[in-house]
C-alpha cells in the first residue's frame, strides 16, 4: 500500500486544524437549483402538539427544534409562551451544534400547554412548583411540587415510596422476572419457574429540574449468585405534575440453543409497586381499561346491584369512586350485612394477542377466578385506590406488544399489588430459539446455495438473540382520590398515545438539518407533482393497513414491516428466509421520517417511532461480540448470519432523538461510536472473499458505501451532540472524508483498507472499480449531503459528485472515465436522487434531466404500476384486506425517499 501523498497531509491538517469552519449551504453555488424555502432565521418558532388535545394527563413533553447555522450562540436561552401570550415554564438545553460553535438543535422541556407555544429567545419562566433533586441521603429524592419519588440507589426497590403531600401513594417499586428452565410441546414439559428480581448496580440524575428531572438506574436481574438480563431504566419528573413517566429496557443475554428444550426462557417480565390501602373496602375501588376508553369500574366490595338496596345515591357514589355517606345513614338490611358480601381483592387483564383480551377476578389467593368480561384491544391502563388516593398506571403499546398483562392483588387488604407485566406470564415462554436446524448449510458454498434459494444468509451459531434489546413506556400517577371518569379517560388517552410538542416543516426545512434542501413541504401545484404526492399517501396508507390486516404486532414484532410479497399466496414472505422482516433493508425508516419532516403529520410520526424503537433496539445487537452489529433482513430479526454496521445504521436514529430528545436512542446512537472495531471481530463479505483475508486493526477492510456510512453517522452524531468521545469521532469524520477522497477512484475504489489507530484508509496503489447497487441506499446520499454542507473539503465533495454523475451512467460513460464499467447494477430510480443532488450541487442540467429520466423510466415503481389495491377474502387469505401484490418494501423505500428529494431538489424542472 502506498502512503498518502503529501498534498493529502496537507490538506487534512487544515482541515483538522479548521474546527471553527463549516461548508457552504447546498445549492449556493447552483443556478439550476430549485428555489429554496426562506432560512428560518431566529424568528419565533409556534410548536404545536401532533394530536388534539395538547399535554393532557401526561406528566410533560419535550421537543427538538432546529436552527440555522449561526443565529444562536451556545449560551443562548430561550422563552415560551400560549396564545394569550402568558409564559410557560421551559426547560432548554442544546442537542447538538453546528461546526461553528453555534446551536443546531435545542431541545426544551414543558409540563403544561393545551394549544400552539411560541418559543422565542429570552429568559425562561420558572415555574411555579420546581422539579428538585435532593441527592444527600441513602435515597436520590424528586419532587415535582405535587409528588414525590424516593429512588433507590442499591438494592432491588428502584422507587422507595411516591407521596402525595403526607399520603404514600405507591411503594416498593421493583422489576420482577420469571424463568422458565425448559420449553416443549405440551405435556412433554414439567413447567416450573423461578423468580428475579432487580438489583441496582447504577444511578445516575442526568437532569434535575427546574422543568425536568430525569434519573437513569442500571443494574440486572438477580436470584442467588446469578445476574442476567440486564436492565436501563429512566424516570422522568415533570414540574407540577402528579404522574412520571419510566422508560424501561432490557438486554437478553441468557441462553437458548437451537434443538434443546433447556435454556433461559422468559416467562414474564414486570414492573410491581406496593399501594397501601387505607379506606373502607366499599371506599376503594379498581379501574382496568377496556377498548378506547371504555373502563371497569367496580369497587373492592361492592353495594351495586345487591338483594337490598342502601339507596340510589349511595350506589352512584360508589360508581363514581366518590366517598360513602357513613353507612349508618343507609338502608340498614344493608348495613347489618355489610361483612357477607364479597371483596375482590385480585384482578387480572391480559392481553395475549392483538385481538383478544379477558378480565377476570376473585376474592383472594387460593380461590376461584370468575370471569369480568372481555374484548378485542385494552387500552393498557389501570387503577388501585381509594377515596384518599391511589396509583394509576399503564403501559404504553399494550395490546401492540402483546402478551402484556396487568395484575392487582390483594386490594381486600392494608397493601395492594400492582404489577405491569411487559410479557405476560400466562402467555407461552418467550422461545427465542433459531427456527430450523442448518439443514445441512456446514460450509460456505452450501451456505450460498441456500442463499440462493430462500434469500437466508444462514451460517451456524449466527441465529442467536444474545444481545437484542427491547423498549417499553410505562406511566404512573399518584392521585389524592380515585378520579373522575374525565379524568380517568385523560390518563387512558396519554398511555394510549403519549402526547407529543412538535416542531413546525417550516423550521425543519428551513434551517437546512438532515441534509439541507433534501426535503420541501409536499406541492401539488402541478398535476405531475401531485400524482407523485398521492403515489406517496398511497404508499403509506397501504403499509399502515397491512400491519393491521397482516397482524405485524408482538413484543419483539411491532414497529417493523415485511419485506417481500408471495403473489401465489396472497400473503407477505414472513416464512421465507431474507424476504420476511425487514430490518431496515433500503432504509425505510429514512423514507418514513423524510415524510414526516416534510408533512408534519402525526401518524406518519407514530409509524416511524414505532419502527425507530425496533430496529434500533431488537435488529441490532447491544451485548456480546457483535455488539454494534445488525442483522440482515430474515424470518427472525436475529436470524440472518449477515451482522453488518449497515442496520445498525446511526443514521436511522438521528430524527427520532433530535426531534424529541429520546435519551434511549442517544444512548443507542452513543454506544456505535467505536464500532469501526466491530471488523476487527467479524469480516462482512467473509463468504464471498476470493482473496485470502485476516482482520488486521491497521489494515481492516471496510466498504465507503454500507459500511462506512454507517460508521460516519455515528461520528457525526458524536460530534455534533459533542458527546464524551466528540473529538475523536470528529476526527474520525475528517480522516476518512480525506482519505475515501484521496482513493484513485474516489467512491468509485468501493473498499479501502483501515486503520484503527489512525482512523484513516491507506490509499490505494491502483485504482478499482468496486460500485454495488447497495452502496448508497443506507443513507449514504443523505449523510454526504450533510457532510458536504458541514465540512470545506472539496476533493470529497467531487469524489462524491462523481459517484453520483457515474452510477446511473452509461457502461460506455463509466468505462470511459474510470477504465471499465460498474458491471450489472441494478434499483436505478432509486438512485435518481443522486442525479438529483449532485446536479443542484454542480449545476449539470443533464444530470437534472436524468434525475427524472431514471425516476420515471428505469426500475423500480413507473406511472403504469396499479396504485391502487384489490380486495382479497377468504378462502384466498386468512382475513379479508387488501392487497397490492405489486408493492415490495426496497422499491416502497427508494421510491419514497426518490420522490421526496427530487421533488425538494429539481421540481421546478419535473418534465
């Protein structure tokens, strides 16, 4: 290998050594390009909520909201303020920052609004009742001005006690986990489980107030001498409010081996509190929701219905949890026989599957369940208490992520228990196991020819779940009596959809984030424009109703989407090696939250939450040795051999976390920083090497496309978040732009050699051409395009602009600028937003005209396609839907992320 040429040095000196400097914006050099949306400036923002309602019963919300390079130091504060211009408590801080030291993203804290905020520059409002953290005593203690939470700092009680004034409200907060030791088929298994329970290694308060206090405790599961399943969880204090939000995650790292019915199969995972009971048992009362904001609603003994009537308005009371007139006042046949009617003291709702859940009860331990009714989709909320207080609580995602469950027990006594079961222990053992036997697949040909047949990428061993993780969000309110319907219906409402502050189109566009000018606010000014708009709401709508019709739901399941149709079968490959989930193949999630940032409509926000909340917890790997690896698209989301940077992708994470904060997902986006060592453990293209090849850490071979896009965008996120490992990951950016530039053929050389110390690619002697068609749809065009307007290196700039100019070229052009020509290539519409960004770019009006040329004339979805459904019904399908045997989810993905950006790019040139 040759060294780097002194020009080179050079020139990444200045570069390194430019911190303070920033890229021209895209276009600025461009007379083609189209007219660009007006700089947000620092005008003032109006943040609205995504649904009616504003906050509701939610504890607060918090927001991201971006700002044009320059316009706000870091020392910046901001101020908000309702449409009557009365100021609101705002908690501020930055997310991210531009190279020049200024503000790009800012995020801020609220914990009251119903309609529109305006956020402008000045002091923030305090508000009336701080948030407070006092960390002096055995216990970290929250105050929100209405309750207080005790944390634990050791042991296994995460939350100590929640009061409300002098009123416990809930104590005793603990995770609970149940495993199972063995898992067959019916009676062939003993079934027997033991109990975990969690145990705090770490607490940390990583914002204390004056909006906003968040506490993260870390630890695992223990019972005896063994600790597993490792555990993250976050509690979230808002001022003046009487409810916080946890949001809970678990790591698998227990062991289930293929054909073996030993192993560690969880059979259920909670979250418990202790509520202590203190009024009659005709004073408390028990609510589990059912559909919408349907509730039971009953009392622990109930004076309803009974032989002998206390009176009409004693009845009503009870119904509305309002307290009892002294029962000497009543119809005294009931009075004197109060101690013979039956308190409830357990009851259960679960929920085992998306369209079914029972409600049962009984009056204690050891005697008969009868049955409370039933339905399709609870809500996930329930309450405990009495008329002098009690715990509401729910669990997000309830029936999405079935099994869940939610028990209450012994209400009929001084000290109830409520646990929130994330898995329920009535549902079968969570089986994990790999789903076939290898069939024979021992070698790397035979494992190619199994490839070649059912699309799987199977090698031995490579079908484990150790090191998947998963999210769920729980809430809890501490309430000073049993609430009203109203109320209890608000609480049911924010566990259902947790309310969200949003920021305008109009500011994301404007301030030129996520690859400025990739993106407009969606146009039908032309009939040509709005065909494309309704193609794209077409896209959509069809896979927001094939998750419902298809059933994608399930704790490990929901938030992704298949991949492939069976036309034959009417019904998506889920059976079918690499064509069942998807896993991010194409970048779906990009096409999905362009889509968002351009409409602003929430329930492309929720579908793309969803799916950012899977694929960044369940299809990569967070423990063991591939940690900071994903798994290729397969029948499960851990099956497939190919753990590659290209899931586990930054880059998909990025919107979620700016546009909300979502501490989780920084987490996520922080732990890939060092995941260039990943290749020092596992070579990607290993089964198709003709060369001989060991990882060497100075020479590890890494492709510029799927690879390295993925490694930069957790450089860049570090650097911009100025994280703990900023300036390496900086300098990392730096090295690697200038040395993938200084390849003999830029791009186009595919593959370089890297070293980990130096965080360079040593330049190749010769050139290659080494282009595949999966180089640049991982999010490789929208990261360039952020790169190029943050960086002034413009020998990248060019390597990328000749990638883009090449790929959808003539064999003839491409052989006659780089010696031979990129081979067979193949999802050319897609790749038409290249054409399209680097015409903009460079001013290339033939390139602008092949941007839409390949667009609307090469692969991928053409005007002539359907765009519609055909309705199917049994005995055809399962249930009856639609279908749209047409739609596949990479030609869905690049279409849609096609479509957006040339639109935004060149639709002033749409032929």
């Amino acid at each position: 290998m040759s060294p780097i040429p002194r020009r080179s040095l050079l020139k990444a000196a200045a570069v390194a050594g430019a911190a303070a400097q920033f890229g021209r914006a895209l276009g600025s050099r461009d007379a083609a390009a189209a007219p660009r949306a007006e700089s947000a400036g620092d005008d003032p923002v109006i943040l609205d909520w995504l649904e009616d309602g504003g906050l509701g019963a939610a504890p607060g919300s918090t927001v991201g909201v971006p700002w044009p390079k320059g316009v706000h130091r870091d020392d910046q504060t901001f101020a908000l303020s309702d449409a009557d211009g009365r100021a609101v408590p705002v908690q501020s801080w930055p997310l991210a920052y531009w190279p020049d030291g200024s503000l790009k993203w800012t995020a801020h804290a609220v914990s009251s609004g119903t309609g529109k905020l305006t956020l402008t520059t000045g002091a923030p409002a305090a508000p009336q009742k701080k948030v407070t953290v006092d960390r002096r005593g055995a216990t970290i203690d929250i105050s929100t001005g209405v309750i207080t939470a005790r944390i634990g700092r050791s042991g296994a009680t995460l939350v100590k006690s929640v009061t409300r004034g002098p009123t416990e409200i809930a104590r005793n907060g603990r995770l609970v986990l149940l495993r199972q030791p063995e898992s067959e088929d019916g009676d062939q298994t003993t079934v027997r489980t033991e109990r975990f329970d969690g145990a705090i290694d770490e607490v940390t308060v990583e914002q204390a107030g004056p909006v906003r206090a968040v506490v993260r405790v870390d630890g695992k599961h223990r019972k005896g001498h063994r600790s597993w399943l490792p555990f993250s969880i976050r509690l979230y204090f808002y001022a003046g409010a009487d409810s916080f939000r946890m949001v809970h995650t678990v790591t698998y790292d227990g062991q289930q081996e293929p054909g073996r019915a030993s192993g560690d199969f969880i059979r259920g995972i909670g979250v418990r509190f202790t509520v202590p009971l203190r009024d009659e048992s005709y004073d408390r009362h028990i609510r589990l929701g059912g559909e919408g904001t349907g509730m039971l609603r009953e009392a622990v003994k109930g004076i309803t219905g009974l032989r002998r009537d206390p009176g009409a308005a004693v009845q009503a009371a009870q119904f509305a949890g309002e307290k009892l007139p002294d029962p000497a006042t009543w119809d005294q046949r009931v009075t004197t026989r109060l101690q013979y009617i039956p308190e409830w003291g357990d009851y259960t709702l679960s929920q085992l599957s998306a369209d079914g859940f029972a409600l049962r009860k009984r009056t204690k331990k050891g005697y008969g369940w009868i049955g409370a009714g039933g339905g399709r989709r609870a809500s996930g909320f329930g309450y405990v208490g009495g008329v002098g207080g009690g715990l509401s609580f729910g669990l997000r995602d309830f029936w999405e992520k079935h099994p869940a469950q939610l028990d209450i027990r012994d209400a009929h006594t001084d000290a109830a228990e409520v646990t929130l079961w994330l898995w329920s222990p009535e549902a079968q053992p969570m089986d994990l196991r790999f789903y076939h036997d290898g069939m024979g697949q021992d070698t790397f040909p035979e494992q190619l020819e199994g490839l070649n047949i059912t699309y799987e990428d199977y090698e031995p061993e490579f079908g484990t779940p150790y090191g998947i993780a998963r999210t769920s969000e729980l809430l809890f309110w501490a309430n000073e009596s049993t609430p009203s319907a109203e109320k209890l219906a608000q609480q049911v409402e924010a566990v259902r959809v947790l309310p969200q502050l949003a920021a305008p189109p109009k500011q994301l566009i404007g301030a030129k984030v996520f690859g400025p000018g990739l993106f407009s606010a969606p146009d039908r000014s032309t009939p040509a424009k709005a065909k494309i708009e309704d193609h794209l709401d077409f896209l959509f709508t069809y896979y927001k109703d094939q998750v419902e019709m298809r059933r994608w739901y399930g704790f490990w399941d929901y938030g992704d989407i298949m991949h492939t149709y069976d036309t034959v079968r009417h019904q998506w490959r889920y059976d079918v090696g690499g064509y069942a989930w998807d896993n991010s193949e194409l970048s779906p999630d990009l096409w999905l939250w362009y889509a968002y940032l351009r409409s602003g409509r929430a329930d492309i926000f929720r579908f793309a939450e969803a799916m950012t909340r899977h694929t960044g917890e369940v299809d990569v790997y967070h423990l063991g040795k591939w940690a900071g690896l994903g798994t290729r698209h397969g029948v499960q989301h851990w099956a497939d051999s190919a753990k590659q940077q290209r899931i586990a992708n930054t880059t998909y994470r990025r919107y979620y976390y700016f546009l909300t904060a979502d501490e989780r997902v920084g987490d996520l986006m922080h732990a890939n920083v060092d995941s260039d060592e990943t290749f020092l453990v596992l070579d990607p293209i290993r089964k198709i090497r003709t060369e001989p090849y060991t990882p060497d850490q100075h020479a590890l071979s890494i492709g510029f496309g799927t690879d390295w896009s993925g490694l930069v965008s957790a450089w860049l996120t570090e650097w911009e978040r100025r994280g703990p490992k900023w300036e390496k990951a900086k300098a990392r950016v730096l090295s690697t732009m200038e040395t993938i530039a200084a390849q003999p053929n830029g791009f186009v050389q595919g593959t370089g050699l890297y070293d980990l110390d130096t965080g360079k690619f040593a330049i190749a002697e010769e050139p290659v051409v080494g282009v595949s068609h999966l180089s640049a749809v991982f999010g490789l065009n929208e990261l360039c395009a952020e790169l190029i307007d943050l960086v002034d290196m413009p020998a990248f700039d060019e390597a990328y602009y000749d990638y883009c100019r090449y790929f959808n070229a003539t064999k003839a052009e491409q052989a006659a600028r780089y010696g031979s020509n990129f081979g067979s290539l193949i999802l050319f519409q897609g790749h038409s937003r290249l054409d399209a960004y680097a015409a903009v770019q460079t001013g290339d009006d033939k390139l602008a005209d092949r941007a839409w040329d390949k667009f609307y004339r090469s692969d991928g979805y053409q005007e002539s396609a359907p765009w519609k459904t055909e309705k199917v019904t049994g005995p055809t399908a399962l249930v009856a839907g639609s279908e749209a045997a047409w739609v596949s989810t990479n030609d869905t993905a690049l279409y849609g992320l096609a479509a957006i950006e040339n639109l935004a790019l060149l639709g002033h040139r749409m032929p």
